[in-house]
C-alpha cells in the first residue's frame, strides 16, 4: 500500500474504531442487543467505507470534525448490518465472517436479524445526530437512504436471492453488483462531497470514481474467493463455484481484465476531477493499491 | 366508535392508503422485493399510527400538506418492517398475519428479511424526501430512529427474544412493551408535533397521552388474545399462554383494570393539554374509543 495511504489509515483508523467503540452503547437500551451489536461492528472491519469518506473531505481540504466522522462512521453501522443479514441462515447461512462466527451463530438468527434492524436504524441516528447543518443532514440521509434501501443495496441483494441458481447475462451482473456492493461505497464519496458542500453539478467526476471504485471491488472481492487464501482474508473461498461472480462468467484471465480496466476508468475519472474542480485526488487513487492486479494469466497466489 | 373519529378516519384513511399503494414501486428497483414490500404494507392494516400523526396535526389546525401526509405514511412502512420481522421463523415464527399468510409464507424468509429491511430504510426516506424544512427534516428522522432502533422497538423486540419463558415482572414488562409497541405509537404523535412546529417545552402533555395510549394498546391487544375472536382480529387466539402478558400477569380482570387506569392516564393527559395549550385535543380523546373497557369481570366476547 502507498505510504502516504498507510499514513492516512493509521492515522483515522484508530479514531473510528474509537467512535464504533464507544457510541454505540449510549444510544442502546438492551445489553444483549448491543452486545450483538458490537460483537459485529468491532470484529476488525478495514473501515474502508468511512476512510472513503474522510478521503473525499481531505482531497477537499475540509476539516475533519468530530460530526463529520460521526457521520463518516454511520456508514459503518449500515455496512455491518448488511453483512450480518447477509449471513443469516434465510440468506447464505455463512458460519464465518473475518475470522469469526457469524453474528446468529453467536447469537442466534433472532437476535442476529434484531442486531441488524438496530443497526441500519442507529446509522440513520448518527447521519442526523451531529452538529452539521440541517441542509446537509437532510441530503446524507436521503443519499444513504437510496444508497441502502430498496432502490440500492436491498435490491441487488434481491437480485442475489432471486436468481439464485439463474445464470445472470453480465449486465445483470452489473447491475446486481452495482446495487449489492456498489451503492454503499458510492454513498462513501458522496457523503464526502455532501459533507464537503460540493455543489451537485460538479459531484459527477467523483461519482463516477466510486462507481468504478465500487464495481472493481465486487469483481476482486469475486477473484479472491477463486485465489486468495482463507486465512488472509477471513472466510472461506472457493464458496462461489456455481454461483453469479465474474470469474464464473469471464474466466479468471476475463475477470482480470475487467478488473484492470474498471479500475483504470476509476482513476480516469479522477483525473476529469482534477482538471475541472482544481483538486488533487492522489489520495483517492491510492486506494486502487488495495486491488492487486494480476495482467498476465494467473499463476500462483495472489497477497494482499 | 366516535362519528367525528370515523368521519376524519374515513376521510384520511384513503389518502394514507393511496401514498402506500402508488409511492413504495418508485423507489424500488427490484420487482420481487417490490412485491413482497407492498405484500404487507397493503395488507389492510388500520393505519393507527399515521391516522394519529394526522390527527395531531388537526389538533394543531395544521394543514395537511403532501409532504405532511407522505412523512406520516413513513412510520406505516416502518410499523410494516416490524411485524414482517417479528414474524420470521428465527423470531415468532407466525403462518398468519391479517388473516393472510405472513411475509415469508409467501416469499420465503429471506426476501421477507429484505423486504423488512427495505421498507425500514424507505420510511427514513420519507420523512426526508418532502418538501418539509429541513430543520423539520431532521428532527422526524432523528425521532424516528430513536424511537425504531436500540432505543426504542429494536430494544423491546430484544427483551421478547432474550426473556421468552422467563416470568417478567410488572415493571420489566412494561419496559418490554414501552419499546417493543409503545415507541413507534408515541412517535406517531411526537412526528405530528414536529410537524406543527410545537415547541420542545409545550411537547410533554401530548407525549404523556402518547406514552399512555400506546401502553393501553398492547395491555389491550394481550387482552384480545384471551377474549377476542379470531375472524374479527385477524390472527390467532391464545397464542400467548405462558408468554409475558398483561392478563398471564395480573389475570384477566386485573389486565382490564390496568387498561382502564391506563386509558384514565391518556386521556388526563389530554386535559392539560387543552389547558395549557389552548387547544381541542377531542379528536385524539375520541381514539381511546378503540378499547372496549370492561369493568366488570369478564363474562362474554368482546366486541370492537
């Protein structure tokens, strides 16, 4: 990873592990439910969706304050819950998430389901319970809303159900994925540019980094489950054969290269943003360090 | 019940149910999950809660603007995610709802997961996606979350799973019930409040009929279970023997005679209400006609 990336994480990951750490317990009226709770927020997520965030207030020179992370790290709360609902048994029933049990193995799928109710509600409290002005709090929690809900992530985890067992084309693909994973992590950089008072009309560049962002992530996250190793990343692989994923419908070689050039047109799309808002984005293309491109033919293990 | 409380339910109870039928597919960008969504919110549900939220605001000779009316209907997909929730196997595991099968009976639980799950961001999509002042805005988002999350429903929801056949003392259990059913009902009022711009200080009088109302409701509905009939309510009787209720607490006489207290207390509420806010709060007093009171030991079937 770039060091002035490893400088940025190092320095706001400890700080929204502290808020996740702590600010969850006050707004919880029953002790096994926030046990539930936290047991999943704090079982070691990279935090990647709120560094986003941050990233796209520093490219925008904005002070960080102590709303602004809070609300940085709602995104967090609604991620997390995704996760826990993703793995219930009614959904694909996973026993491990990072290393760990799942939330209903632990809990059981009651609590489990009540644990991820709270959850997305509790990140719509903290978009809204800070010091930033009505305005914006208004538009993080209707962009959150549209990123998280039925026009979102809830349908492309619909999708997921669904077709189930379908061979998807790979725009169905595509668009599955850009509402399953990719809506959240596009509300990351607009959450940054609402945050950040960016005027709409000049959001689109960023928006469609993420975008890319966003869809290069599912299709690693996708190639990972085929050469990763389960350690390293914390649940098992080789969960997907059979199922929608970009190495299943490209081949590895294929998936690869989409890879490649998605991320390219992330980091094009960064450099329309530099030249027409006069901003220095190098900060949000380190981030693509996080995918590790292979362009010739696989051939051993990829790290991390 | 009351002439003037059918005329007003009469008149509102379209309108409530025409924002459900035609606003939820909009904001939807999957069809099955549409159609479990609207499965259950078109149910033929009572629309208690946003008929008191409006019934606030005619308290208040508010207006009852679209954007008013479409922040009210919010809390109806919110009350709508809970019971599809509350009825999943991992939690009541119930076949019927409404006299019509659950949720997940129909779409199987993981759809029926999602569609709870969409229709909880929905309603916080809602009470933002208006044309209300955003400082309104904020604060219906921020009491609704608090009173749908850890704080509110979630926590009450909780202590169900955690203490089923534990024996719950009085006070627990009105805990219990002051989260699981009262929250979303005092929000309900606490939204019309917010609404019509009543100061934070002027609030309490109508928060205390709330809090009240919302109590008499669940002692009722713990009530019904032992006399009602299963046709006139829509699911089934005596269901709850040896759970946490009201009438296995105090006895049935006992249970009627905590909802009378409970009732008395709303409606004295109301009283300084009108006293010390120089309005008619009749309107409101008029719901408390929903609960059939029995003082004398019961001998027969209740009717509603």
């Amino acid at each position: 990873m770039d060091s002035r990336l490893n400088r940025f994480v190092a320095a706001w990951t400890p700080k929204i592990n502290h808020v996740l750490k702590t600010d969850i317990e006050p707004d919880t009226d029953q002790r096994r439910l926030f046990e539930a709770m936290s047991y999943s927020v704090n079982a070691g997520g990279k935090r990647l969706r709120p560094l986003l965030t941050l990233a796209t207030l520093t490219v925008f020179r904005q002070t960080i304050t102590d709303s602004k992370l809070k609300a940085a790290c709602a995104l967090e709360l609604m991620h997390t819950y995704s996760l826990i609902h993703d793995d219930l048994p009614a959904m694909d029933d996973d026993d491990l998430r990072r290393g760990k049990p799942t939330n209903h193995k632990v809990y059981g799928a009651g609590m489990a389901t009540l644990a991820g109710d709270g959850l997305q509600a509790l990140a719509f409290q903290w978009v809204v319970d800070n010091e930033l002005a009505a305005q914006t709090r208004c538009q993080l929690s209707l962009a959150l809303a549209k990123a998280a809900g039925p026009h979102g992530m809830a349908s492309g985890q619909a999708d997921d159900i669904q077709f189930e067992g379908t061979r998807l084309r790979l725009a169905e693909l595509q668009k599955l994925d850009r509402n399953k994973t990719g809506a959240l992590i596009s509300y990351a950089v607009q959450a940054g540019l609402i945050m950040a008072g960016v005027a709409e009309k000049d959001q689109q560049p960023l928006l469609d980094f993420a975008r890319n962002f966003g869809a290069a992530f599912q299709i690693y996250d996708d190639i990972l489950d085929v050469v990763g190793d389960e350690k390293a990343i914390g649940k098992p692989v080789h969960q997907d054969s059979g199922k929608n994923t970009y190495p299943n419908l490209l081949g590895l070689a294929g998936a690869y290269d989409a890879l490649k050039k998605t991320v390219d047109r992330a980091k094009d799309a960064l450099k329309t943003a530099d030249q027409t808002l006069q901003v220095d984005t190098s900060l949000l293309e380190d981030f693509c360090s996080y995918f590790v491109i292979k362009d010739e033919k696989h051939n051993g293990k990829t790290t991390r």
